[in-house]
C-alpha cells in the first residue's frame, strides 16, 4: 500500500531576505511620511532619532518572532497611525530653538489651535511630541516679557531724559544741548595688505664632453625669479577711541582721549541709527564717522534732536539763522512726540506677538494640563508701569 507523502511547507516570502529587505523598505517609505519635517534641522536630531528607533526596534520584533504578513500589516497601521497624530499635533518642519522663536514674527491674527480634545494628553504624548516645543516657548516667552519690560522702561527713560532747549541770555549763541556720555568712536579704516609672493627657478641644461667617467666643461648657471601681487585690503569698521558725543544746537561733536570728530547739522547729508549705534555722513568728509552709545536711549535722543535741526530751514537750533525760538522750540517737541509714538508702535506690535505666543502655549496647556502650566500667569501686567522682569517661565 503506497503511503502519501505531503509537499513540503513552503516558507513565506517574507521570511526571506529578500522579503525582510521588502519590509525594511516600505516601513522607512513610511516612515519617511512624518520623519521628513524633522530631519531637515540639526535641533531635531533628537525627534528623528526617536523615530528611527521605533523604525528598527518595530523590524526586529517582526523578524525576530517570525510574524510574516501578520506583523506587517500590524507594523504599518501603527506607522500610519504615529504619522497622522505628528502630523497633527506639530505642525511640519517648525523650529525648536530660542533664538528662531525670537526672530520669527508671529501673526497675532492667525489662530493656534490643537486638534485633540481637552486634557486628553497624556505625559508620554507629551514627552515624545510636545515638550521640546514647549520649553522653547516657554524660554523665549521669558525673553519677550524681559525685552518688553526693559523697552518700556528705556521708553520712560527717554521722556525724562530729553532735553528742554534754554537758550540763555544770547539766543544766537551756539550752547550744548545733549551731553551722552562712555561713548565709542567707530570708523572704518584699512585692514592688511595681501601679498601672494610666487618664486620660480631653473637652470641652464649641462652641455660638456665626457672624458672617462666625469664631463668636462659646459656648466649650467641656476636662475630664479620671484614675483610679489599685493591685494588691497577691504576697508574694516572698528572701534578707535572712547569719549562723549556733545550736542550742541549747530553740531555734533566726538571729543575723544586720541580723536575729535565734528560734524554741522547743515553739512549733515544722511544719519542712520540703530538699536544703539549711530552714523554720519557728512558732505566734507569722504568717509562716515559713527557713535555706539552706551544705551540705546541716548542714541534716541541724538536722533530726535538731529531730526529737529532738519525740520529748520537753517538748520540751527539757535536764533542766529531764521528760526525764532517758538519754532525751534515747537521743532524739538514735534520731533520728541513723533519719537515717542514710533518707540509706542513698536512696543505694542511685540506685545501682541507676546500674546498670540502665550495663546499658542493656552492650547498646549489645554490638551497637557498636568504638564503645561497656564500661560495666563505669566501674561504681561495690566498696565504698562507694572511690568516686571522674571527668570521663571511658569511665574
């Protein structure tokens, strides 16, 4: 009697490693769905080596239990599942670094809003998809409300410390109108000479007679040549001195412990400011001299007087041109009001930066209530003057 033998079973295709390189492929494809916002951006290593991991670790266990067809399928909703809660829950390729949430604007017109309902976050959520974000936040949030208060104390500072014009017995007189104190004079001056020095040498070919083992006669002489290119150097903008920059109601004088520099408002043709530095330009002069002040309240108050003297027709704050003193005095006020609505316009514009930064921490406290503190107390007081700095970004 003849007895059956079965086939033998044959071994899945997954099993294989041609299978297993299969897999491998498709579950970094997928994987590459909600890795590629992070991977672009060196302060992401951190996110996209946790992603890796679970890449790798989820391959092992498929090949390591031998789950075939079962485990891939099983392998890759979970990578689709992981992928459409990234997608949701951070938004693609965001920076998680102070400084670019200080120097990126945020539109406080546009709304922030977390999909998931709330407190439905939990902390593990929380570490792997939020908290890096958060802390950032929560950083430059404390660097916002520090700038914020320091600018609207700078702000007061510059309505107290802006000069009234007192023409004195002499109303033609040239007299000091602002006096700003531990001052550097910067100007841009020639840095090194490039020399590129090139040596070329030879010699006259051996031409003699051999007798025996040695040549007679026909030496060669050795020649060398060398050739030197020097490259003018770019001008350099460096600090040279350190002094007090004196307003007076014509001028703006550097006096300096090595340098004076001088400079009429009339001959003035452009005066740049910036946080606290300062330029001139002068119509005499073929080279800018500049000023950085020790705070950026005396450079406000350099800009509005310069600005005032522009308004004149001659230019002076003094008597001794056109202008009577109720214009130079109306010129000096206009010129302090309109310096104080720009400083206003800015502060206001951070502010609300401020707040549509701390509505974006709302919602992540929202959805991670035991993890995210409430940004409402660490919102700005409720009038300017109550401002206070804090090194804590939960106070």
């Amino acid at each position: 009697m003849a007895t059956s033998v079965s086939a033998p079973l044959q071994e899945p295709f997954l099993f294989k490693p041609t299978g297993r390189a299969l897999l491998m492929v498709l579950a970094i494809l997928s994987g590459g769905y909600f890795l590629a916002p992070f991977v672009g951006s060196a302060r992401r290593a951190a996110k996209t080596g946790q992603y890796l991991f679970t890449l790798i670790f989820g391959l092992w266990i498929i090949w390591h239990f031998h789950m075939g067809m079962q485990g891939a399928l099983t392998f890759a909703i979970v990578l689709t599942l992981m992928a459409l809660f990234t997608q949701k829950l951070v938004p693609p390729a965001i920076e998680t670094s102070v400084a670019h949430q200080l120097q990126t604007g945020v539109d406080p017109t546009s709304t922030f809003t977390l999909p998931e309902a709330d407190a439905s976050g939990n902390a593990i959520t929380y570490f792997f998809k939020a908290k890096a974000q958060v802390e950032v936040l929560q950083k430059a949030q404390v660097a916002r409300r520090n700038g914020l208060s320091a600018f609207y104390s700078d702000m007061q500072a510059f309505q107290a410390k802006f000069p009234a014009l007192a023409l004195g017995d002499d109303p033609d007189a040239e007299i000091t109108v602002f006096n700003a104190e531990n001052c550097d004079l910067f100007e841009p001056r020639k840095g090194p000479t490039v020399t590129n020095r090139e040596t070329t040498s030879g010699a006259r070919p051996f031409v003699g007679t051999k007798v025996g083992p040695i040549f007679v006669g026909g030496s060669g002489r050795s020649t060398s040549h060398s050739t030197s290119v020097s490259t003018p150097a770019e001008d350099i903008v460096q600090v040279v001195d350190s002094g007090n920059l004196v307003i007076t109601s014509r001028s703006a004088s550097f006096v300096g412990s090595k340098y004076t520099r001088h400079s009429d408002f009339k001959t003035l043709i452009a005066v740049n400011g910036e946080d606290a530095h300062m330029t001139f330009a002068d119509s005499k002069k073929t080279s800018i001299w500049g000023i950085s002040f020790s705070n950026r309240v005396d450079m406000w108050i350099v800009n509005a007087i310069v600005g005032a003297a522009d308004d004149l027709s001659d230019r002076r704050l003094d008597t001794s041109g056109k202008a009577t003193d109720v214009e130079i005095a109306h010129a000096l006020t206009k010129a302090c009001e309109e310096t104080n609505k720009m400083l206003r316009e800015f502060y206001l514009a951070a502010n609300a930066q401020f707040d549509a930064v701390n509505a974006q921490l709302g919602e992540y406290h929202r959805v991670f209530p035991n993890q995210v503190s409430d940004p409402r107390a660490n919102q700005k007081a409720a009038t300017l003057d109550e401002l206070t700095s804090t090194n804590d970004p939960n106070a």
